[in-house]
C-alpha cells in the first residue's frame, strides 16, 4: 500500500508576524512585525542624521508587545515554577528540627479550597456525599488542635480581584449548575462543578457550615471564613465580615486577630499555594510572635518547612524583601519573565546573601497593585481596597495598553525609493520630493540623491 504524503508549508518568521491592528492616541496603527525593521533603521541612520539611535532603542520595543513579559498575541506569560523558591527553602532548613506542639495553645489554619481541588469524586452520588466526603478530610487534620481556622476564597463579584483574569483562562468553559443537598452529581467532574465562580460560592457556604457543626459537636474553637461571612465561637470574638477576595491575604489576617485574644503559640499553615509561604515569611518577619510551619498540600506527599528557621536564616530586612522579588518575577497576577526562572533568581539571591549585599532586592518590594494587596492588608480585616480600574486594569480587569508607540513614527512611514533611471534627482524620486536623502534601504540605481545635494539647493535659496 502506498503512503500520500501531504505537503506543508514550513513555518518562518515572516509568515507567524502576524498583523495587529491598535488604537494609539486616537489613531489606528496596523503594525505587523518584521525582524529587518531594526537592520534598515541601523542603515538609514548613517544618511539620515535625525534619527537618534539611542533614544529608538531605548524607548521602543519594535515589537507589536514586549516579548520579555508577553506571547505573541499579548497574553502575559504564565509563571510555572513558583515552586522553585519552595524548593530552595527547603534545602536551607533541611535537618532541622522543627518545633511543633498540639497542646492547649496550638493552632491550624487551613486553605479550604486547597482541600476541594483534592477530592475524589469516586462514589460520590449526591452533593451531601461529597460535602461530608471534605469535612472528613478536614476532621483528620485537625486532631488535636485547640483552635481551628478555616477559609475559602470569597467568589463575591462585588470584590474585584487580580486573579479573575487567570481564572477565567484556566476554565475556559464554565458551567453553572443549579446545586442544593440533594444534587445528583455522579457523572460530574471536578473540574466541571469549579468551573463557574457561582458554583464555588455555593460549594464553599456547604462545606463551612457543614464543618462548623462538625467543631461545634467536638467542643472545638473555630473561626471560618467563606464568601464576605465569618462566624466563630471564640470568647471576644466581633468581627463577623470582611472584604478579602483571597483567602491567602485572609488567612493571615484571621490569625492576627486570634493573637489579640488568645496566645496561640504554635500555628501550622496548611495551603496547596506557594503563595501563602510567601505571605507567612512576610508575616512572621514583621510580627515574630510564635512558632509558624507551613504544610504545602502535594498529591505525592506532605512537605513541612518551619517558617521561622526560614527567617532566622535571611534575616527581617532580606525576609521582607523576598515577597517583592516573589511577586516580581511572576506569579498568578503579573506576567513572568521569558527566559528568566524563579530558580535562577533564587540562586542570584542567595549569592546576594553570601555577599551580605540585601540592598540590591530590596526595590522590587514598591511593585505593583497585587503586591500593595498582599503586603499591608495580612493584617487588614476590612481593608479600604483600591480600586483596579484605572490604576493599569480596564473593567475587565484587562492590562492597559500603553499610548507609547511601539516603534517610531518615522518607522511606521518609511521613505525608501526604486529608482531605475532618474539617478534620484527629481521629484520622481520619493526621497528626493520629501527632501530626503536615499539611504541603503533604497533600491535605486545610480543614485546622486546624497546629503549635500540638499545643503546646495538650500543654500541656492
């Protein structure tokens, strides 16, 4: 039998530069991108002593978008080893010993939506199978812990955040389902009932109340958070609301208002987020009040770092600085770098602190609306929230398009001739008419249209 091999065209720079059309200080831009660009702007340059090739380079991207920070299409690039400052970290507390106590004064903060990316939905039949199916899985981890804190995200629309646009891509189909106890949800996946931020605000109301009988029942000190709602059963405890859209800002936050009324002593964090690591370094630099561990939820096994010892080792001021540098090279609300690991930024930062040089890092920590979240309100119940649009996010919650152009206006009209028989020296000439002289992006023959030509007429005159 024979085979029919179909032909392909191959795939070259010029045919993926795509033409994208932009609206730039009220004007439509058509720009397509073209490696050769830069080359004939070098060229031109040497007979064109107007542009300034300093200011070009330096100024412009000559791209469509800037690909050290976005694709081709302009969607930020998706940071993929946030887990790599978790790994070095590891390594720097590694055979220690690591104090924890499950007495009187001991507590557990946990990330509940962490715990619902892992269930299982085998043999799950109704909603009620899989409600009790989570305050099981909680039921074993908290065993005796004294007090118990427990979040979930808000998914109030009210609360606009960050990670809205992250969210919306990784589920690009979203499907509401109409829920209630008794629910069938047998030939439903996972994946399916998280789909729709609506289903999670019902989910989420479900499994705290559910854990909120199962504490009670047990004598059990409890603070839950879901949606805007808290509820808890601790002595001189008021707040009953808050106005956090995450629950990695909140559950810091929970835990600076249980210190003002108990002396919980040993707090063990368990998150599926490298993010809540960053936030509790943050935390415990600046409040070293207790023994904090961090548990990183893993399909393939539990991992326990000691915070503390973290902080001994970097000491406040580099502690600090590390959420900065966290944030700064890529994380769920700003683009990563291309090219640029958070491994290799790690390793820069341990050299800086070999050296004893922290001063260096320390700048990133003044970066970005995410970052001003996350740094003052870990201790902000109710923080006054800034609002995003207008401050670099559009209603979407979409990044603001620059108004700077993304190459120079004497690029996006440039005057090149292809004279054959009139040497350049009349108003045939494109160059010549603008007053212009060819440059070696020209494709002209026996050209005489040089640089003195025009200082002649122009003395003439």
């Amino acid at each position: 039998m024979g085979y029919h091999m179909t032909k392909r065209k191959l795939v070259i720079f010029r045919s993926l530069g795509k033409s994208v059309t932009l609206k730039i200080k009220k004007k439509i831009v058509n720009l397509r991108e073209d490696r050769s660009l830069m080359t004939r702007l070098l060229g031109i340059s040497r007979s064109r002593p107007g542009i300034g090739i300093s200011e070009l380079f330096a100024k412009h991207e000559f791209s469509v978008v800037p690909h050290s920070l976005f694709d081709n299409e302009g969607n930020m690039l998706k940071c993929s080893d946030k887990a790599a400052f978790l790994r070095g970290m590891e390594e720097i507390v590694a055979g220690k010993d690591i104090c924890h106590h499950t007495d009187l004064h001991s507590c557990v903060v946990i990330d509940g939506m962490g715990f619902v990316n892992q269930l299982s939905m085998k043999d799950v039949i109704k909603l009620t199978d899989l409600v009790h199916r989570f305050t099981t899985k909680i039921a074993r981890n908290i065993t005796n812990y004294q007090y118990v804190i427990l979040t979930f995200d808000s998914y109030d629309a009210s609360l606009s955040h960050l990670k809205q646009g992250p969210w919306d891509t990784r589920h690009k189909v979203q499907v509401q389902f109409k829920l209630s106890p008794a629910t069938v949800v047998k030939n439903i996946t996972l994946k399916e009932l998280l789909s729709h931020p609506k289903n999670k605000r019902i989910l989420t109301d479900y499994f705290a109340k559910s854990c909120q009988r199962y504490l009670e029942s047990e004598g059990r000190n409890y603070v839950i958070a879901f949606g805007t709602t808290i509820v808890s059963n601790v002595n001189g405890w008021r707040q009953s609301a808050h106005k956090h859209p995450e629950a990695d800002t909140l559950m810091l936050c929970l835990i600076h208002e249980l210190y003002a009324l108990v002396p919980a002593k040993n707090v063990r964090l368990i998150s599926l987020d490298t993010d809540d690591l960053m936030l509790a370094l943050h935390y415990v630099a600046t409040h070293p009040t207790s023994n904090v561990n961090f548990e990183l939820l893993n399909p393939k096994g539990r991992r326990l770092v000691s915070v503390n010892h973290i902080c001994d080792y970097y000491g406040a001021d580099l502690t600090t600085a590390i959420l900065g540098l966290y944030v700064f090279t890529g994380c769920d609300q700003l683009s990563a770098f291309n090219l640029i690991t958070k491994d290799r930024v790690y390793k820069q930062l341990m050299n800086l602190k070999q050296d004893g040089n922290s001063s260096i890092i320390t700048a990133p920590s003044s970066l970005g609306g995410g970052l001003i979240i996350w740094k003052h309100y870990i201790i902000i119940l109710n923080p006054p929230l800034p609002s995003l649009i207008g401050n670099g996010w559009d209603e979407n919650l979409a990044s603001v398009m620059t108004d700077e152009l993304p190459a120079p206006e004497i690029s996006l009209e440039l005057t090149v001739c292809k004279c054959k028989k009139s040497k350049c020296y009349n108003n045939q000439c494109s160059c010549h008419k603008n007053k212009l002289s060819c440059t070696e992006a020209c494709q002209c023959n026996s050209c005489e249209n040089e640089s003195s030509s025009f200082e002649e007429l122009e003395a003439d005159d």
